[in-house]
C-alpha cells in the first residue's frame, strides 16, 4: 500500500463510522422540551407555596427566552419582562429530578436576588464559547422592563462570565453609564470576537438605544456603535403577521451573528426586513464605516446565529426558521463575503401551530441548532393562556451537520508564529496516529 491508499482508507473508515452512529439527516427536527407554565427546582415545597402565596413566583409571568447549550446541557433565560414581582430567577439549566423537567436557578438562587447588583437582575441572552467551556450572560441590570408600574433601575448593566466546569463566577464587568444607560437600557443578545487565539470582544445590541455595544476584554473599555438608519424598526416592518392576526413590535436591533471568519457582524431589527453587515474591525476601532444593507429577509425575525458556514434564523409571520446560504449565494454572485446579497433564503422547519416565534438559537458540538419557541406574541398581548392545556413554550433541535462560528476558534485565530508551528506539530502528531491506526486496523484484518 502507498502512502496516499493507506490515507485515503483511513478517512473513508471514520466518514462510515459517521455514518453508521447518525442516521440522522440535514432538518430532522425533534421538541426537546415543552411547558403550558415553567416549573422551578425549588428547595422544597414549602418554599414554593410560600413563594406563589406571597406574589414572589406567579407562572403566568415567566417564559423562557434566550437558549444556549454546552455539553448536552440546557442553559435558559426567564427575562424580568413584565413584572417587578413573580419572576424569582433569570437564569437557569434544566434538569431531571426524578422523572420531571425542572428549571434550576444558575449558578444558584443567591445569584438571582433582585436589587443585589452583584447578582443576575434581568438576563435575555447568554453566549457559550465551546472552545473553553465559559458562559458569557448579559445583564440589563433592570427589572421588569415593560412593566405597568414602570422599571426598577436598581443596578448597572454588566456582563458576567461563569466557568460552565465549575459553575463558578469567574468575572463580572459594569458597563458604565455614559455607554449603557442604567435607566434606559434593553441589552437583548451578544456574540463573541476571537482575536490571536483569544475572546477579545463582545458585541451586543440594544434594543433601546438602537446601539451595538462593544466590550474589550483586554482593556476592559466599552463603546457603542449607534446608527439610527439600520438599528431602528423600518416603517413597513411595525406590524408582524401571525397566523392572520397583526401584532405591532416596533421594536429596534436585536437578533445579531458573527460571521465564522470573525470579519463581519450582521444584525436586525425586530420591525424590521432588513439584514445589515458592519465589518468587525469598525466595531473593534470606535468607528462607523461599512455599514452595509446586505438584503430583505422573507419576513420579520427576532434571533439569528451563524454556524460554520450558514446565517440561521426565524421567520416570525411564517412560524418557520430559515437559513441564507451564502456560500451558494457568493458562488452564484460571484461576489465576496463584503459584497454578496441575500438571496438564496430557505425553509429550514416550519410548524404554524408549535413553532410560533422562534425566539433565540444555540449551535452545539454534536451538529445541532437548538431554538425556542414561546409565542411572545402572545405574552407580549395578554393573550397567553397559562390555566388551558395549550403548550405556550417549546425547546426544539433541528440536526444540520454543522458547528457555531466559534467552533475551532483558537487555531482559527492564531495568526503567530508559535501557533502555526503548534498547529504544524499537531497535524504531524495526526498523520503518525493516522497512519498507526490503519496499519493496526489492516494487520487485525488479516489475522
Ligand atoms: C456530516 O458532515 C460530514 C462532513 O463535514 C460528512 O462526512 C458526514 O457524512 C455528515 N453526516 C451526516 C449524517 O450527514
Ligand atoms: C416570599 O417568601 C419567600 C420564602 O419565604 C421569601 O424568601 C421572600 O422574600 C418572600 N417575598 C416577599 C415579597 O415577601
Ligand atoms: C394588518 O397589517 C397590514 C399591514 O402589514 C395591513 O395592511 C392590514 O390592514 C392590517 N389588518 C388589520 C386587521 O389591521
Ligand atoms: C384557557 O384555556 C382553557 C382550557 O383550554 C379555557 O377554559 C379558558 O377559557 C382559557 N382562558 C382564556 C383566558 O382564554
């Protein structure tokens, strides 16, 4: 056997064993989870009576939102949305306990105690970097945004970072006043930047500020990108239609990606069709340039994520999920990554009745897209029925072959010398196992 046979034996064994472990195919979609009224995993019962007696846990105020997953476990969000009062945590895992599903306050119920600003007061989105295993969560630092009686404005906006392997803090950083207001602040989603091998930035939009907020984690400084023109609800983009019925969400840019080769961050606004693209090193520098409208989406979307190489997200008046495939699209167009337009848009899931506002995604390390689907409209209306047996909440994941834009980033990134040599040894290390393996399969073969 030459060198190239005994290679080439090697890849198509491990593309079969593959195969034979996922008989699964590209859109096999499956509900993970699903609630009429979430349940928490209390200390005990007791507990939980004297928390709905005293007003401290109401179920008709707590729905899941935001969705990110590490290792085969679930990490959720319950915003503080409506209510000053009812929602006892904002952040938590889910777990069996016994044969039920129960939501487990994360990392702890001490860490969700409203007004203790070293604590999680309003949390919406989180992101995972499954290259070390550390949750990003943002903090509005709010309570009860769109609460009748008003907000409460207890605490700082702020971003903690949790170690997923120890459930421990690790850091925490306030963002400043003069950059997210404490007052006046809706932070909804974030994203990652990898720069030398390393978590550099955050990018995080603002729905009230029609911003895009930057963290520097090597300098612990922070800005924002404004831009009125593409962070703002468009004028025919108001009014969402769902299953016939108007709902009005005129609401400012929200669902945000990161392209997987870390130059560009797209985004949208909720009332809005519109996909824009600002090149990370705009963001990065303080700057403006770049901004580009990169297309129309089919209809109005609340979150977005990028895998390794499509843009993911929902079409809210279609209760379905798309994806653009751009590297058709760049084909296609002969264009590049700044230039190409959104065109090739397609049906990924859809379901009128149970996929009802596809609200936050996550991509894990095993080739699936998770999402929720929680019928905000509803919630967001007065509308949702907690007491029926209608399901208001539901976690589905659709199998698509295909890892998050952070997958491999550490490599990806590392543009030094020391790196590419490290790298260089590694693929030697691989091609030795590689070779070792074959010729062990081979000689067991012929035994
Ligand atoms: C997943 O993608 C890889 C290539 O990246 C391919 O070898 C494999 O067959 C695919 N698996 C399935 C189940 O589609
Ligand atoms: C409600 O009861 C729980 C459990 O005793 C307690 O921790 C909480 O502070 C009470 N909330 C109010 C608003 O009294
Ligand atoms: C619903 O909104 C559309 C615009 O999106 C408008 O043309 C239509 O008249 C509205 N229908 C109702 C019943 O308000
Ligand atoms: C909720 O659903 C139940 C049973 O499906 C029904 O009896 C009740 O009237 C509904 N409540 C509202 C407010 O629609």
């Amino acid at each position: 056997m030459n060198h190239r046979a005994v290679l080439l034996t090697c890849f198509l064994c491990l593309a079969l064993t593959q195969n034979e472990v996922d008989s699964q195919k590209f859109g096999d979609v499956q509900a993970v989870y699903e609630w009429t009224t979430l349940d928490l995993d209390w200390p005990s019962e007791a507990v939980k009576e004297e928390f709905i007696n005293n007003g401290s846990f109401a179920v008709d105020k707590n729905v899941v939102s935001g969705i990110k997953v590490y290792k085969n476990e679930v990490y959720l969000s319950i915003p503080r949305w409506l209510s000053t009062t009812g929602i006892p945590v904002s952040l938590v895992k889910v777990v069996k306990v016994g044969s039920e599903v129960k939501l487990r306050p994360y990392p702890d119920w001490a860490s969700q105690t409203v007004g203790d600003c070293q604590a999680l007061q309003y949390v919406q989105s989180m992101e995972i970097d499954p290259n070390t295993g550390r949750m990003y969560v943002i903090d509005v630092g709010r309570n009860g945004l769109f609460a009748q009686s008003g907000a409460q404005n207890l605490c700082p906006a702020k971003i903690v970072v949790f170690d997923l392997h120890t459930d421990q803090r690790v850091a925490s950083y306030d963002f400043p006043d003069d950059v997210v207001k404490r007052d006046d602040n809706f932070l909804n989603d974030i994203v990652l930047d990898y720069v030398d091998g390393q978590v550099k930035y955050a990018y995080i939009t603002d729905v009230n500020a029609h911003s895009i907020h930057v963290f520097d984690f090597g300098t612990k400084r922070a800005w924002s990108l404004n831009d009125e023109a593409s962070m703002k609800a468009e004028p025919d983009g108001g009014i969402i239609v769902i299953n016939g019925k108007n709902y009005t969400f005129s609401l400012g840019v929200n669902g945000i990606a990161m392209s997987p080769n870390f130059d560009y961050l797209y985004y949208s606004s909720i009332g809005a069709y519109s996909l824009y693209q600002v090149p990370t090193s705009t963001l990065r520098n303080g700057g403006s340039d770049g901004i580009r409208l990169v297309g129309k989406k089919g209809s109005q979307s609340d979150g977005m994520a990028f895998s390794c190489k499509r843009l993911y997200y929902g079409a809210l008046s279609k209760n379905a999920v798309c994806y653009w495939d751009i590297e058709k699209d760049m084909r296609d167009q002969n264009k590049d990554i700044s230039h190409v337009t959104l065109n090739t848009q397609t049906q990924l899931v859809k379901d009128d009745q149970k996929m009802q506002w596809q609200d936050t995604f996550a991509i894990d390390e095993e080739g699936y897209l998770w999402f929720t689907a929680d019928r905000l409209q509803l919630l967001f209306t007065n509308t949702m029925n907690f007491t029926g047996s209608e399901i208001n909440m539901r976690i589905y994941k659709v199998f698509i072959n295909e890892t998050s834009y952070l997958h491999g980033a550490p490599g990806r990134t590392n543009n030094n010398t020391a790196g590419q040599r490290f790298g260089g040894t590694l693929s030697i290390i691989n091609l030795f196992w590689s070779l070792f393996l074959t010729v062990f399969l081979s000689l067991k073969r012929t035994e």
